[in-house]
C-alpha cells in the first residue's frame, strides 16, 4: 500500500475512533448517552453521591441495569451491573479488558459461578445465577478520594 494511501486510512481510523467510543472505564461522561442506544436502554438519569465526590449514571434495558460511575472530572471509574445476562466486558472495560482478559486466565480456578479478579489496575467481580447476575468493575488508582470501592455497587 502506498505511503499516501496508508496516511489516509490512519488518518480514516484515528478521525472515526471517537464515533465508536462508549463509557467504559477510563472514558467520560459525555460517551454514557452512547452506551444507553447500544444496549436499547433508558436513562434513569444520574445522582450524586452523598460525598458528592461522584455521580452515578444509570442506564436500564430489557436485560441489565448499569451504572456508572463518574469523578468529578468526568471520568467513569467504575461500573456495577445486575440483571438477566452479564453486560458485554470487552465494551464496559474499555482499555482494561485486555487486562481483565490476560489475569482471568491466569487464574483458572477463578472460572466458577462467582469469581473475582485482581490485576495491577483493575478489581472485577462477577456472580450470581441464571437470570439474576451482578458484578462490578473498577480502577483503584481512579477512585476518588474518600470514596469506599463498598460505594461501587
């Protein structure tokens, strides 16, 4: 492919990026209205914590329920879920499911019913049983200060 051609793809791709973007760990607050039309949900609005050091995005579907959960600064840092079926990962994860991905198999023993995994940046728990699953994801490093991981539910 020739050099020109190949600047006009990257430059095609880099430009198209933000189209695909969707919350996820790590993204912003403006990207939840994106997640809320991929999964066919309704907004149930947002609320701030008691601290009023985050505000809690929820998005509900005929499927799950998620929340996410952004800093002050517009950052998401975590995301819980409920509902029939486990929400996409891959999608929610954002950047760290490459991570969350590389430390599940790791761990072999974690591949049962309820299962946590820990890596250097990322806690996910994941449980529950047909038709009522649950789980959460979060950074540590993003959570904000005076903020408990126990809020992230």
């Amino acid at each position: 492919m020739s050099s020109p051609r190949r600047a006009f793809f990257l430059m095609f791709f880099t430009l198209s990026f933000p189209l695909l973007a969707h919350a996820h760990l790590g993204g912003d607050q403006n990207s939840v209205e994106t997640d809320r039309v991929r999964i066919s949900g309704k907004s149930n609005g947002s609320k701030k914590s008691t601290s009023g050091a985050y505000a809690i995005h929820e998005i509900q579907s005929d499927a799950h329920t998620i929340r996410e959960y952004v800093d002050a600064n517009g950052v998401v840092f975590g995301v819980a879920w409920n509902g029939n079926i486990h929400p996409d990962l891959n999608k929610l994860l954002g950047n760290y499911a490459g991570e969350y991905q590389s430390a599940f198999k790791k761990n072999p023993g974690k591949r049962k019913r309820h299962h946590q995994i820990q890596s250097a940046h990322l806690t996910v728990e994941r449980g529950g049983h047909m038709r009522n699953f649950k789980g959460r994801a979060f950074v540590q490093s993003m959570i904000p200060a005076g903020v408990k991981t126990d809020e992230i539910k």
